[in-house]
C-alpha cells in the first residue's frame, strides 16, 4: 500500500485561502483525470467539502506524488503552488488511513461529530468509481471509512462532542438564549435549496420560527424544499419559494438569514443588507495584513508544524486581522453564512443590528470547545480500525502470489500425472485417481504452513517485501500474479458489506 493524501482545510488554511482554492463538480472530474494521466499515481480520488480539500492517490513513488498532486491541486483550484503550499499537509500510507478514518468520524470537523462528512466521503467514493480513477485500494480504504464512521456514530455518543454546523451556527446567532426562545416567531430566509440549506431550513423549522421563506437559483428545487417542508407530518412551518431576484425584497421583511449556495461571487453584499435595513454603508479602509511567521514547505516539517499548534497561531493572527468586528445595536438581522466560497460579505459584520456568523466565525468558537469523552472512545476506535485495515491490505497484497503458487503447483502435478499416463498406460482409473490424490495430498501438506505463515508474516507492519520474496523463490511469472489480481478485483462480489 502505497496510499498518500494531499490536501488542505480549516485546521491548516485561512478561510480566504480555503474558498479560493474550492472546486466546481467538474473541476474535480478534471482534477482526477489528470491525477491518474500522472505518472506517479494509478488511483485517485478527492473529498471537497465547503472547509477541506484532500486529493487521494496509489502512488509508486513518495517524494514525486507530493510534488506532482501539490501541483495539480494548485493548477486546478486556481491557487499558485508557492502561496498554497504553504497550506498543504501531507500522510502517507497507514497516516493518510487514520487521517481519513478521523475525518469519516467527525473528529477533524469543525464542529466535532459532524455526520454530513459521511454523505461527503460517500459522494467522494462515486466520483471516482464512476470515472475509474478509483481502484482497488481506494474502494476499500472509502468503504471502510463510511463503516468506521458509522461505526462511532452508533457506538459511541460522538453525535454530543459536537452539534450540526446548522445548528452550532444558530446557537452562535442566539449568543447563549436558548435557540428556541430566540428562534421563536422569526421570519427567516433561507438561500439555496441544496442539502444543506434544506437541513438548515428543516432545523428552522424545528426551533419555531414563524414563516420560512425559499430562494434558490433554480424555483424548481425551491418549491421541492418548500413542499417537503408542509408535507403531512413534517414541521407545519409556513413556507413559501420565490426567485433569486426577490431576494432584496425579502430582506427587509427577514429576522434571520441562512445561505448556502454554489456562487462563486457573493449573493448578499454589504450595501444590499445596509440598504434593506435602511442604514448607510461606508466601506471600511483595508487592514493591513496580517504579520505572521510562515510555515515550513517540506511536508513532513509542515505536518509537525500543524501539530504542534503553531498553524493555530497563525490562523488566530490572520482572524484578527481580517475579520471585523460586530456592529453595535440590538440585532436586527442575524446572518449565517454556510458557504464556501462565502455568500454574505463580511463587511456587513460592521452593520449596527446585524450579527453575522459564517465559517471562519464558526472555526475560531469551536477550536476552544471542551473535548468529550466520547472522542477518546472514537479515537481508539479508529486506531484499532487503522491497525485492521492496514493488516488487510498486506495479506490482501500477498494473496494474489499465493493463489498463482499453488495455481503453479497445480500445472505441475497435472503435468507429472500425464507423464505418467505415458510410462504406465495400464493403470485402471481407481490407481490413477489414487495416485493423483496422494500426489496433491503431499503438494498441499508441504505448501500449507509456509503459505500460512507467510500470510501472517506479512498482514504485519513491513511484511511487504514477503510477496516479492516468494515470487522470487518460486519463479512466479508476475504477469499470471497480475491476472489473479484482476480478476478479484473485478469480482462483482467483492466489497460487498
């Protein structure tokens, strides 16, 4: 196993860094095509989420996969490889499985427990099987992380360290009143009408607001949320959909605000919200940036820096320095910004009446939140997770030689039979079947324990090499090996849980 991931998130990249890098459906079927066009990589695949993006690669070669997938991540996302790098953390092998593993159990989110990242991964996973970037180590590693995810999330009580983003952003609107009392008879506007503006909608819903309205690019998908949302047993919130372009006149009348859409520009401006509040907006003079100290290229260095908190530093240095504070007044207008790139500009964060909550805001008050005990359960979770994984891949690795050894073992007591038909032409059948018998008996009896125990030798941690050994020892033709391969991988059985 040659696994490595290349990425970048909110633990490791400002918010400015995080939504200019993001990547549209299609840039990521590009990225993967030519991921795998590399030549230091034969699968791949990439998780893309509003705060994370990780590339995924089998490659054959360390040093040259980070190279090659740090550049085709810039190239795509549009970042320049000497600004992004410094952003970029790296895992290799039983590393990248953890990683990923932590990130299926929420434990990497901002907001601890998280469950959407499993629909993400699972989304991840069908990109790359339906462009056959995705080969045999990716499809277990993704499937295994959607069931080790699954697994803390109905093992342990992760689902408490941590709350959804929607309604973390709520409480943060509700600035300590319960989410109820504050939510109780609001207006609220909910922009988009993806997966996550419906769950935002559907938590409005539940907390009491008085009326819910829908703006989504497409009225279609907005009368869908709206219709869900009346349907019989549903939350009986009044809801109804309306164009994009009503937007403006839907502010004025709106108490809260929740958007997430697939923009690539902002969808509320500064001037637009003061406008519908009837305030006047002065735009600030730029401040100046921030005067931090640099994180380290080199990977490994880069890895240790992150994990030694100094990326933390910096990332507190760079929120002063950028984000505006509150605007004073009894709020007016609570705005919570779920996108990424970012919908709201943060420049209406300086509004008197407004109070803005979006990603970043969302990063910083989760960084200090209280750990539960919950997490330490999943993390040996994951650990025992990793070690299983890692010990199946390596039998995995070595199974292929096995079968093609005693395929060839097989040849060989089949050829020495039919000689043997020629030498003594008058053995009836009941000899001949005796002595085929004994003759596999005694092939089987000597390559059972040396194949066993080479099996065990290499599900361990460096048994690698045990396969090339025994294809060496044996003089097995790699090319019959290869084929054993594809054709497990090719089973229509396999993986299936």
């Amino acid at each position: 196993m040659s696994l490595l991931v290349v990425g970048l998130s909110h633990r490791s990249a400002p918010v400015s860094v995080l939504e200019r890098a993001s990547l549209a459906a299609e840039t990521q079927a590009k990225l993967l095509q030519d991921t795998l066009a590399a030549e230091p990589a034969a699968e791949a695949t990439v998780l893309a989420t509003c705060n994370r993006i990780e590339l995924y690669a089998d490659v054959d070669k360390f040093h040259a996969g980070v190279a090659e997938l740090s550049t085709l991540l810039a190239q795509h996302s549009g970042v320049g490889l000497d600004e992004l790098t410094p952003y970029l953390y790296v895992h290799y092998e039983d590393r990248a499985v953890h990683h990923l593993f932590s990130v299926a159990c929420g434990l990497d989110s901002m907001v601890v427990g998280e469950g959407q990242i499993l629909g993400q991964i699972k989304d991840a996973l069908a990109l790359g099987q339906e462009l056959h970037t995705a080969g045999r180590l990716l499809n277990d590693l993704f499937q295994q992380a959607l069931r080790v995810g699954k697994r803390a999330h109905s093992e342990t009580g992760i689902d408490r360290a941590g709350q959804s983003l929607v309604t973390f952003g709520l409480e943060q609107l509700a600035a300590g009143a319960d989410v109820a009392d504050w939510a109780r008879g609001k207006r609220a506007l909910v922009i988009g009408a993806g997966s996550m503006s419906s769950l935002a909608a559907a938590t409005l819903a539940r907390t009491g607001v008085a009326e819910i309205v829908v703006a989504n690019r497409t009225r279609a998908r907005a009368d869908r949320l709206v219709e869900i949302l009346g349907q019989p047993g549903g939350t009986g919130v009044a809801a109804h959909a309306v164009e994009m372009a009503a937007v403006s006149d839907e502010l004025t009348r709106a108490d809260v605000v929740v958007s997430c859409t697939g923009a690539t520009g902002l969808v509320l401006t500064a001037e637009a919200v003061a406008g519908a509040l009837g305030l006047t907006f002065a735009p600030a003079h730029e401040a100046p940036a921030a005067s931090v100290p640099a994180p380290p290229a080199d990977p490994d260095r880069h890895a240790a820096w992150v994990e030694n908190g100094s990326a933390g530093t910096v990332r507190q240095a760079v929120r002063r320095a950028t984000v505006p504070a509150q605007g004073a007044g009894p709020v007016r207008l609570a705005l919570l910004d779920l996108a990424m790139p970012r919908d709201i500009d943060g420049a209406t964060a300086r509004l008197d009446g407004v109070r803005l909550v979006d990603i970043e805001s969302l990063a910083e008050a989760s960084a200090d939140a209280p750990m539960a005990a919950d997490v330490d359960q999943v993390r040996t979770i994951v650990a025992d997770e990793v070690a299983a994984f890692g010990a199946a891949q390596r039998a995995a690795h070595i199974t292929p030689t096995v079968v093609a050894l005693r395929t060839m073992a097989a040849g060989v007591v089949a050829g020495e039979i039919a000689r043997l038909d020629g030498r003594l032409p008058d053995l009836d059948e009941k000899q001949r079947a005796e002595i085929t018998q004994t003759v596999r008996r005694v092939v089987d009896k000597l390559l059972h324990a040396p194949t066993v125990r080479v099996k065990q030798l290499a599900s361990e941690p460096g048994g690698a090499g045990y396969a090339d050994a025994l294809r060496e020892l044996f003089d097995l033709d790699p090319q019959t090996v290869a084929a054993v391969s594809r054709a497990d991988l090719n089973d229509p059985n396999r993986g299936r849980s």
